[in-house]
C-alpha cells in the first residue's frame, strides 16, 4: 500500500474511458481556439519541454519575466477560452469548494517531455486544492514535502487519474519524471495532457 502524505489524493480511474474520450474532445475545442505553445524559463529563457495552454479567466504562463497569471494568451493575445463544463463538474463533485476554478492549464507531454520537481505557488488562493486530471500516455509522477530537501516518491498515473493537492499538501514538491510511451489508445498521436485546475483569488 501506497501511503500518501495528507492531503494528497490519488483517485485510480475516476473517469471511465467514455468521459476522458469526452474530455479530449473538449481540449480539443480549447486548443483549436488558444493554441499550444512552449513557455520559456524565467531569466534563462530556456524553452520548457513541455507544451501549454490554458481556459478559464485566468492563465498560468512563464516566460523570461517571471510566472503569472494572466487573463490573455501570450502568442494571440486572445482572452483564454471557457472551461468546458464537464471539467467544472469534476471539480465541484471532488473538491468540496463552493466556487468554481477560475484556471485550467492544459499541459502536453510528448514522449521525451517532462516536468521538473516544483510547488504551485503563483496563486494568490492556497487554501482552494489544486486537482490535476491525466489523459493518454501514462507517467511517472513524483511528490514530496513541501520543502526541496524532504524525501520524494513516486508513482505512476494513469488515463482517467485523478490527483488533488490540498490540506497540508497544497504546497508539496511535485513533478513528472518520465512519460511511458505507447501505454494508451486515447490519443491517437500518442503523448499526455495533464489538466490542472485552480482557483487564483481568495
Ligand atoms: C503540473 O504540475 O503542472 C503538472 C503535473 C502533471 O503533469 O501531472
Ligand atoms: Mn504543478
């Protein structure tokens, strides 16, 4: 048995293979009208491996000045596209909070794409959880205390996984060590999206 720390959930399988196909079809939508693109680290401007877009009335970007949110796409300057309902509702059934996300990051993994270990700390809002839905390829997904130094442990997350950061969690390092090829039909390219949905505000 796993023993994950407080606050940390991982829910094997949540969506059934139906609702993730539903789901990709949504992404779709999103990404037709806010198209991917790969953020740049702070200072360094070194490109990320990872692809992103983002719905909602906010969006995390990263690029040379820093981490934020903004209510604008970087390369279109269009305001972000809605988050497609069915996604609202995974989270009010989950997360016990009253309000609805006001961001939805939509990051892509290719095979060779990966996340390094980091805390989500951009939002003004700490106390709302941050739940993260996976569709496609399987990963490696790694978590440890809320500071760097603590110990770290992994675990794989599937298609249709879900996984809440909240509680004593909220702040834990995370990260995704490796994408496992070929290990899903649900992309028919191949590859990961991980949806991440927060509240920024109070
Ligand atoms: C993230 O921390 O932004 C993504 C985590 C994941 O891809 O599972
Ligand atoms: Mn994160």
């Amino acid at each position: 048995m796993l023993v994950l720390p407080k606050g940390l959930r991982h829910i094997p399988g949540h969506l059934d293979r139906e609702q993730q196909a539903s789901l990709v079809e949504d992404i779709r939508a999103v990404v037709r009208q806010a198209p991917l693109y790969r953020p740049e680290m702070p200072r360094s401007g070194k490109p990320l491996s990872v692809r992103m877009t983002n719905c909602g009335e906010l969006g995390w970007v990263a690029d040379k000045r820093g981490y934020r949110y903004q209510e604008r796409h970087p390369v279109t300057d269009a305001p972000w596209p809605s988050i497609p309902a069915r996604l609202i509702d995974i989270w009010m059934d989950l997360t016990g909070e009253s309000r609805p996300p006001q961001a939805c990051l939509v990051n892509f993994y290719d095979e060779t794409a990966k996340m390094g270990l980091h805390q989500d700390r951009d939002e003004r809002n700490l106390s709302s959880p941050v739940l993260s839905v996976s569709l496609g390829d399987a990963c490696l997904f790694r978590f440890g205390g809320t500071e760097r130094r603590q110990p770290t442990r992994s675990f794989r997350l599937e298609s249709g996984d879900i996984v809440i950061l909240g509680g004593e969690s909220r702040l834990a390092f995370h990260g995704v060590d490796r994408i496992y090829p070929a290990t899903s039909t649900l992309l028919k390219d191949g590859g990961r999206i991980n949806l991440t949905l927060r509240r920024v505000d109070p």
